[in-house]
C-alpha cells in the first residue's frame, strides 16, 4: 500500500498541538524546577542549622559570634559544613555550595561574574542582632522556634562592592537584621523566603512591611533571642 504524504495543513494542525502542549507543560515544569531549588535551599539551611548547634557544643553554647578574630559567621561554621578555610581557595571556587542558594544563580543584582572575577555570590545571611551586635548563647534563646538565625540574601545596595563576593574577607559576611539590611532578604522561591529558625526548623515567609530602608522583612519572625 502507497504511504501518502502528510499535506501542508496536516503539518501546521500538528505543529499548533505540539505549540498548546508546550504552552501548557512548560509553566509546570518550571514549577516543578522551582520547587526542586526551594526544597534543596531549605536542605542547605537544615545543614547550617545543625552546623550551628555543634559549633555551639564546641564553644560553650556560643552561637558563632567573633569579634576578636574578624572571622564572622561563614568562615566559623566553615569546618562543620566541610567547607575549606583557605581564602585562596575559596576565592577561587566557582561552583555552588551549601553557602549558595540554587535559585540565586550567579547574580540577584548582576547580571554575569565579568565584574567581579570568578566569584559566585553568597545566599545567606545572618541575624545581625545574634552573630555580630549582642552575641548569644544558644540556651538562652526564650523562644527558639519564632527566632530568625539565617535566610535567603542578597545584594541590595547595602553593602560596598567587595561584599558581594563569594568570600571576599575574614570580616566581611552577609547580615540580615529589621532596619538597614532588611533590604537583603531576597523573595526567590515564589516571592517568599526560606528561614532557618533558632531551633533548626524551617519555614518559608512572604513578605511584611516595608521598612524605612525600603527592604521588606518577613512575616512572623522575631529578631532578639531574649524576648
């Protein structure tokens, strides 16, 4: 039997399905892909939740905190997430890493590395209030559950150029707190953030209010551990 040819508007009528199937399957496979950054962020913060409670085990419930050293939150809690505290090498690295959020990609703010080198830009931060203002031991946490201790950052115009980097400097971390650096939070999976709590929970957070600074802080979070 003599195969016939398609003819042109059989052509056309199977490339239009073929374009409504896209339209449809794509929006959901980016969702799905979305999805699978967000549960891997939320992973990276369960890490750094357990890094903070064994570096507190070492250090006499001392939450990483330095001022002494000039070696602030990332570089402390580098040996307990098997991450080297070389400088030159972590300088170098251009792949991710726990300290790099899969949704943030190269750059929230940039739009390519050309202007800073190799350099893959950090994804979290840090309570400003717990790590660097006051200090804080772990126990004294009156309500761990409802503490903010780390969630997804940005760079939003706060910090100089260098802050930026991936790891630039021993003082120089990405910190997050209710007035200046509140414009850091970055909203990157589904316009919410991912929190990592004092108690090593975590939860996704829509935006509040806007602060005078004009960043927006999470909903149903508290900053002190002594409240």
């Amino acid at each position: 039997m003599k195969k016939m040819p398609f003819t042109l508007i059989e052509l056309l009528v199977t490339i239009a399905i073929i374009s409504i199937l896209a339209s449809i399957l794509l929006p959901s496979l980016k969702q799905v892909r979305d999805r699978v950054k967000s549960i891997d962020c939320i992973n990276n913060l369960k890490q750094f939740g357990i890094a903070n409670m064994m570096y507190a085990c070492d250090y006499k419930d001392w939450i990483p905190y330095s001022r002494i050293e000039s070696r602030l939150w990332d570089y402390l809690l580098m040996p307990y997430v098997e991450y080297p505290q070389d400088w030159a090498v972590a300088e170098k690295k251009t792949s991710f890493s726990i300290y790099h959020c899969p949704s943030g990609g190269l750059a929230d703010s940039f739009s390519s590395l050309s202007e800073y080198g190799n350099y893959r830009r950090r994804g979290y931060g840090y309570n400003y209030y717990s790590c660097y203002r006051d200090g804080a031991k772990i126990i004294n946490y009156s309500r761990p559950s409802e503490v903010l201790l780390m969630s997804d950052w940005c760079y939003g115009g706060v910090y100089g150029d260098s802050e930026a980097k991936t790891f630039s400097k021993t003082t120089q971390a990405p910190f997050l707190d209710m007035s200046g650096y509140s414009i850091n939070f970055s909203y990157r999976h589904n316009g919410g953030t991912n929190i990592l709590f004092a108690d090593g929970h975590v939860d996704p957070r829509k935006k509040g209010t806007p602060t005078v600074e004009s960043g927006w802080l999470p909903l149903n979070i508290l900053w002190s551990y002594n409240y």
